[in-house]
C-alpha cells in the first residue's frame, strides 16, 4: 500500500467524530469529482445561453452565440477527463461502451455523453460555421487551408440555398440540442440523486437543482468571458448584450435559489432519520463551502448585485463592471455548490453517527494541482478555438477583413 | 477437501440438530443430497446467513480469519466483516466503535455512566436480493450469482466507486492493491467447495450461522423459525440476506 | 443545390457519421470480454476466477481426521461450538501435509482473554474474569483444559455471569434482595448451568409475601430484614385480576410508584 494514501487515511481516521463504518474511513469521490459535474454544467448552461439566442430568438444575446457555442465544445472536451483521471482502471473505461449496465446510471454517461458531442454540439457549430469554414479555406493557405478542409469535410456549396439549409439546421439541431442538454446535465444529478443510501444526494429534485445551477454557471461563464475577450481584442462591449445576460443570470439565480431552499425547507420539514447528522453536517464541516461560500458569496451576494445594477439608474460603466463581478462571485459559488453536493455528500456516515474529514491533497492524480490543470484546460482549448474559429462578427466573412485573431 | 464434503456436513447436521431428522421426509435436501459429490451446481443453491445478536462476544475472530482468508488488506480501513459495539446509556446516549473493526476484540469501556443495553452487532456484505451496488455498476463488474452472492469482477471493475456509494451498509471499499472494489464474498471458493465461510467456521460462540435459504430443516431455518428476524436498514428495500436474531432497534 | 435533393453537406457529415458509428459497433463486437452474458450481464468466467481463490481455514473436520481423539473431547465440552482454528490460526497446508511448521500452540493469555476478558457488553452468562483479580500469575491452561475447559470453582457471585441483571437490579427497588431471595439454585448450576437451572417463583403468593395488603413487611425474609423499606402494598385478590405479577411489573427492575 502505498505510503502517502496510508498515512492520507491515518489523518482522516484522526479526524472522524463520532462513529462510521470501519470502510468509511476512506472518501471515494474525490476534487476531479467535483470537477465534472462542474464543468458539464458550464458546458450545459453555455449552449442553454446559446441557444435562448436561436430559438427563442433573443436578438439582444446575438453577440455572445457563437462564443456561447465555442465555450460549451471547450468545456465538454475536458468533461470526461476527470472522470477517466479519477477510476481505478482508466484504461478499462471504454468498457461502458463494451458492456454498458442497462440498470445502472453511470453506464449511460458514454451515449448521453456522445450524444451531446457528436449530435448537438459538434452538428450545431459544424453547420453554424460552414458557410465561414469554406471561405476562410478559400482564403487560406498551406496546413491552415488544409485544416478547413478537414473540418469542414471538404464542403464546398455556399449557394444561398445551401446556407439557408444551414440556418434551418442549426435550428433544427438547437431544438434537439435543448432538452440534450437538460439530459446531460439533469443526467449528472441523476447520478447523485438516485444514490438512496445517501440521505443528502437522494433527491427527486437534484436534477432540477443541477440543471438551474448550470444554466446560472453557464450564462455566468459566458457573460465573463465576453467581457474578457472584447476587452482583450480592444472591441466596445454590447450593453444591451451584457444587460440581457445580466438579466437572464439574475432571474436564473433566483430559480435556482428557490429550488435550493424549497429543497432546505423539505428537508428539514419531513426532518427523516438523517436529519441531525446532516445538520450537524452543515454547521460543523460544510458551514464555510455552504453557508458563506455557496449560499452568502455565490448566491445572495451576487443577486444583491445584479439587482441594484439592473433596477437602478447605475452609469454603464459601473453597470457592467457590477455585472462582472457578479458572474464572478457567481462562478466561485457554483464551484462551492458541487463541492457541498459531491464532498459534502460523504463526509458522513451512513450510520447516520459520526463525520469523517477529506484532506486535499497537493500533488498525486487527484490532487488540487491537477485538478487545477483540469480547470484550466477548457480555457486553453478555448483559445485555440477561438483562434480556429473566430466567433466574432467582424471575422464573419461576409466581412471582408483577413482572418487575424 | 473430498469433494463429497458437504454430505458429511449435513449428515454432521443432522446429528446436532436431532428435530431436522423428523422432517427429513421433505424431498429438497435429499435432492440436494444426491448432488452432492457431482460438480458444484450453482443454481441449486441459495445462501444466506444468520447473525445471532445474542450469541456474540465481540472477540473480532471472524474479522481476523476473514481478512487472512481472502487475503484482504491489514490495514484498519478495509473490511470484509467487521463488529460493531452498542452502547445504549440510560440517558438515552447511543455509543458506537468498531477500533480496527474490533479485529483486536474491545477495550473495557471507559464511561461511568449508567448503561441501559449493550451488545455486539457483527456486519458484512448482506448480499442483497435487490442489491443496489450492481444495479449502479457502470458495466456489469459486480453481479449477483445463480446461487445468490453478490460478487466482484477484479479483472473487469473499472474502479469508478459508484458501488461503493450505492451500499447503504459500508460493505464496500477500494482495494489498494488492485484499486478494484472489494467485499464479502461469502467465501465463494470455500462454500462452493463444502465448507463453511471463514468467519462462521471461525465463531467461537455460532453467532454466524451460514446455510441454504430455501432448504428446510437446516440450522440457519432453525434459527429462522424460532427467532424474531431483522434485517439491516429494511426501509431501504434492499431485501438483505443476512438475517439478525435479536436485532436492537438503534441499529444501523 | 436543387430543392427536393439532400444537400451535400448533409450527405457529407452523414458519411463521417456512419464511419464513426460503423467503427464504434465493430470494435465494440471485437472486445466484448467471450463469457459476457452467459449468465447475466457480467463475466461468467469471473464466478469461477472467484471461487478459485486459495483456502486457508481447512475447517475442523479436516483437523478430525487425524486428531479425532482432541476434536471428539472437545466437541463434548463447552469448548464445542469453538473450530480448531479459531485458537490455533489456519491450517489449510498443514491439513494438506504442506506447511514446514505445525499450527501454533497458543501458550498465552491473550487469547483465551480475547474471549474471556469481561466486557460489559458480552451476553450474559458468558463465563468471563477480571484478570488482574483472576489468578493473575498463573497460565490459563495450568487449571482449565483448553479442550474441556471446566470453572475450576463456583463463581463468587450470579453477577459473573448474569451480568445484565445483576446491573439492572443494583439500582432498581429490588437491589436489597439478593438473587436467593427468588432462585433457590443447586451447587451444580455453578458448574452445569444449563442442566441444572434454578428455581424461579411460578406464583402470585410469592410476590404477596413482600406486597399483599395486609402481610406485615418480614424482618426475616429468606434471611434479610425487610421492615425498613416502604413496599408498596396491594389486594392480592382484586389487584391484577389472573394475571402473574411479572406479566405487568418486570421482577428485576420494579417501576416505581
């Protein structure tokens, strides 16, 4: 046995209280854990933002589509990775394509996962950037030209009809893609909620909860990174753009906070077996990551903000500038909520008679560093994304401009 | 071991237990009988275990034989069986420890306080009817078998510990050395072999009474009849098979 | 592009759909382990991989074949419900003519305390010491046989083995009545408890003796003087109606009034 994990679970035997189960010493799910339904929730909310703009047709959210698009494909890439990082045999992982368990709900991560890469997403962007992909290959040479070629399967018909085909199918995949992406995020909490040994994930509501605070994640991430890349690429931002994803975030916060406490409130109404535990829980180990983290900083804090920012006569500038600190603080929140749900979920007994404790480790192939360097992958592939396929209006080749990053 | 093992058990069975000659008119065991001695059958059997509350004295024995017998880890986190220590004070105040599982036995306990109940509760894998671990296994690595036990996969297991999240009883743990989940087997090699799992075998007092559930006259039905039967977190629909004689309701 | 044809974009993302997904299905038939599913939905060959393990507990009726006279005294003495590798460890390869070294013979204390040491939370009845007030210098076995283990005397008190009641009664009405007051047990029952049990009261006249109105408190009751107390009287012949008294009030632990 290897030295560090055992003198890892001498010092988490040190900090149980109460009593657990002699196997409980050890906490299974560990940061990458955290990481993933984390990171599907951005990648859900981004095209949930996204496709607000197609089908329902929020022209204000127009500037923010393709980057909305973009930011989920970047962000779905990595999504699997944690997960494949975190097994015991991650080379045995392409086994839930081999044998996929038909009772089981993690068995169908890899087909809702494959779906939503390779049906919604990777159609929607395909067919939205056709069209572009096909001129910048015209105007493009040696390994670039080749690279539009590749991706754009060496489609050539830009005809007016074939780019109205386009348009109908980006629209048609963008009502597919909606409740495809309800599906990969409201599956995630599935995951959690079906667990019925685990009073504080079993929930008929942590799907509904998941996906809210995914939609909140997403359009919050997106709002962020608009602003970071308009200001980077020295463009003026869109305030009408930035008032309508403020707008949508807020009244998205507010579902979510809603459902968060009706949850509460249920909870501690039918106040079953598990409720001292779990309420011992949140005052002892949860109380920073919950109560401040989570529900004052992530939650109530940023609602605050965007409330006086929207319904008051605030300069632009300081609008905006409120907006994004907001999404911050909202990004910080979220992350919190999948550590409560994902770590605070076993930091208990399931006798119901003692805490244990998880000590973040450094180093190791679930520690802070990788879980970091997981963190920051989708936004390196974003970049290379977003130098491949510029999202912005004015690298729209209808425009005439050279493609220049 | 003589293949034809498990006749002499019962025939050693029906010497302790003189009432199951009465009722060996039934035909099943006689059945069972004449198999016995031809290759293991698996889909003849159905295994279960009683745990007599009353029987046990916490000496950890089981606990040992069962980690030197499935070669399970040594160190304190890792359990196949492990026993628990109930303390119910007149206050109300419920104590419970297991130090190292109680593989080492119990320390006398410390507290002055009036004390209204106590008792060991032995625990293992209750090899569930409905067992939650395999509906939630992610590609078919831990499955019940014909003859009813709940098994792993270690060539197959991914280590994606969703099972081990899914037991509502902490039968499960992540085997540090092949970082495949690991648990109670009954002793698959040893009963499909005749003899009886090494912590039943083991148990000084016969807390452990391992057997065919739907076999008459046999001890583990014995016990079954004249005992009030509890399972393990019965709410929770598991349908457990290992059955508590005496089961006190601070339980879990 | 002519209305009413697929368009060849769509002809050309379908083909790379239907590479990809025809690769998929032919992979997947490749590696799909050969026993999967003969059973159900695992490996049939890992029920086997499973049973295969190696045996080390050899189970006494193997130690019986060659030590049948140790195992026959054993199994007639208390010591019956125990296996000989519950003391002396696995012996899988001994019993298989394999091992180098015998079993151990396990000399010290240790093990039988293992059993033996008093623990409030053992059943009742099971024999257990204090070892610093038991023989604390001798060896277990230089008085019991470890294969026909005998208490070499009577047990001082019930409490050694009726531990649960003794601790109930310390502090219930009752604590002033010593255990003879109501079991009239036979020198044997401290050495053969189960074949010679003790008497217990079967009628209500012998709760009246203390309760029934009337009866002057004994200042000689089996022994022990009574009249101090303030027992509760009753009617013997309304109060309860048939019922026995200890099918209301639990004998060892009387409720209070």
């Amino acid at each position: 046995m290897n030295p560090a994990h055992k003198a890892q679970l001498e010092a988490a035997l040190q900090q149980v209280t109460g009593f657990i189960y002699p196997n409980e010493a050890e906490l299974h799910w560990s940061i990458l854990v955290v990481i993933y339904p984390y990171i599907t929730g951005l990648v859900a909310g981004a095209f949930i933002l996204a496709s607000l703009e197609k089908v329902f047709k929020v022209k204000d959210l127009q500037p923010t589509y393709r980057l909305a698009l973009l930011t989920a494909l970047a962000f779905v890439f990595v999504a699997p990775l944690p997960l494949q990082a975190h097994l015991g045999h991650p080379e045995r992982a392409f086994e839930i394509f081999l044998t996929p368990n038909p009772a089981s709900a993690m068995a169908m991560f890899g087909f809702v996962y494959a779906w939503y890469l390779m049906v919604v997403l990777l159609l929607e962007i395909w067919f939205e950037f056709r069209e572009d992909m096909v001129r910048w290959r015209q105007q493009s040479r040696g390994l670039k030209k080749l690279f539009y070629w590749l991706i754009s399967l060496g489609s050539r018909d830009v005809s007016p009809e074939a780019v109205a085909f386009d348009h109908k199918a980006v629209y048609a995949i963008t009502i597919l893609g909606i409740p495809s992406a309800f599906l990969l995020h409201g599956y995630v909490g599935f995951i959690f909620g079906s667990v019925k040994a685990n009073p504080f994930w079993s929930s008929v509501l942590m799907p509904i909860v998941f996906l809210f605070s995914a939609i909140v994640s997403g359009i919050s991430l997106v709002l962020i990174l608009y602003y970071v890349t308009t200001l980077i690429r020295r463009k003026t931002l869109d305030q009408k753009c930035l008032n309508a994803l403020a707008a949508f975030l807020f009244y998205a916060l507010i579902i979510d906070l809603s459902l968060e406490l009706l949850d509460f409130i249920h909870r501690l109404y039918e106040s079953e077996e598990s409720i001292e535990i779990l309420a011992e829980l949140i005052f002892s180990k949860l109380f920073i990551s919950l109560a401040i983290v989570q529900i004052l900083l992530g939650t109530i804090g940023p609602l605050l903000l965007l409330a006086f920012a929207l319904f008051t006569g605030l300069p632009n500038e300081l609008k905006r500038l409120a907006f994004f600190i907001a999404a911050i603080f909202i990004q910080v929140g979220i992350f919190s909520t999948r550590w409560n749900v994902v770590i605070g979920g076993q930091l208990f007994s399931k006798s119901f008679r003692g805490l244990t404790a998880y000590k973040l480790e450094l180093g190791g192939q679930e520690g802070l560093l990788a879980a970091l360097g997981l963190l920051i992958l989708p936004f390196v592939i974003l970049y290379v994304l977003l130098k491949l396929l510029p999202p912005w209006d004015d690298a729209r080749t209808s425009d005439t401009k050279p493609l220049e990053g | 071991m003589p293949k034809n093992y498990e006749r002499r058990e019962f025939l050693a069975d029906l010497v302790k237990f003189p009432c199951a000659t009465l009722l060996l008119g039934v035909s099943g065991p006689i059945k069972a009988l004449a198999s016995a001695g031809d290759e293991y059958q698996a889909s003849e059997h159905h295994y279960a275990m009683g745990v007599q509350i009353e029987k046990c004295i916490g000496c950890g024995k089981c606990v040992e034989a069962c980690k030197i017998e499935n070669d399970v880890p040594m160190e304190p986190y890792y359990f196949r069986t492990w026993i628990e220590r109930y303390i119910i004070y007149a206050d109300g105040e419920v104590s419970v420890d297991s130090p190292n599982g109680g593989i080492d036995g119990f320390p006398p306990i410390e507290s002055e306080k009036a004390i209204l109940r106590t008792f060991f509760v032995p625990k293992l894998c209750n090899h569930c009817e409905n067992p939650p671990c395999v509906q939630v296994c992610p590609v078919g690595a831990t499955f019940k078998t014909q003859d009813g036990v709940i098994l792993v996969d270690d060539d197959y297991c991914i280590g994606c510990r969703y099972c081990i999240q899914a037991c509502p009883y902490g039968a499960r743990f992540l085997d540090p050395r092949t970082h495949t989940a690991g648990k109670c087997t009954f002793c698959y090699h040893r009963i499909t072999d005749g003899l009886l799992p090494a912590c039943v075998e083991i148990c000084p007092t016969q807390a452990r009474i391992f057997g065919e559930l739907d076999k008459l006259s046999t001890p583990l039905n014995r016990m079954m009849r004249q005992s009030n039967i509890q399972v393990l977190k019965a709410h929770m629909n598991t349908e457990p098979k290992v059955f508590y004689s005496d089961l006190d309701g601070e339980v879990r | 592009m002519k209305s009413g044809k697929i368009p060849n974009q769509v002809l050309q993302v379908g083909l790379v759909f239907l590479i990809v997904g025809a690769t998929m299905i032919l992979v997947r038939q490749r590696f799909i382990p050969e026993s999967f599913g003969e059973l159900g939905h695992y490996r049939a060959d890992a029920v086997e991989v499973n049973a295969s393990h190696e045996i080390q507990f050899a189970g006494w009726q193997a130690c019986a074949e060659c030590h049948d006279d140790v195992v026959a005294t054993k199994n007639s003495s208390f010591h019956r419900t125990l296996s000989c590798e519950t003391c002396h460890g696995p012996a899988a390869e001994h019993a298989r003519e394999e091992a180098e070294e015998d079993p151990p013979l396990p000399t010290g204390k240790e093990l039988c305390l293992t059993c033996h040491r008093y623990l409030v939370s053992r059943p009742t009845g099971f024999p257990q010491i204090i070892e610093d007030r038991h023989e604390p210098a001798k060896a277990c076995h230089s008085c019991h046989d470890p294969h026909d283990p005998v208490p070499s005397e009577r047990p001082e008190s019930c409490a050694g083995c009726h531990a649960t009641i003794s601790r109930v009664i310390a502090v219930s009405h009752h604590a002033p009545l010593d255990c003879e007051v109501c079991h009239e047990a036979e020198p044997e029952h401290f050495l053969r408890p189960r074949a010679h049990l003790p008497r217990k009261p079967f009628e209500r006249d012998f709760c009246g003796n203390c309760h029934a109105a009337g009866i002057e408190t004994p200042a000689n009751f089996r022994g022990v003087d009574l009249t101090a107390l303030d027992i509760p009287k009753i009617e013997q012949d309304t109060h309860g109606g048939t019922l026995l008294c200890w099918q209301c009030h639990y004998q060892h632990s009387p409720e209070a009034r």
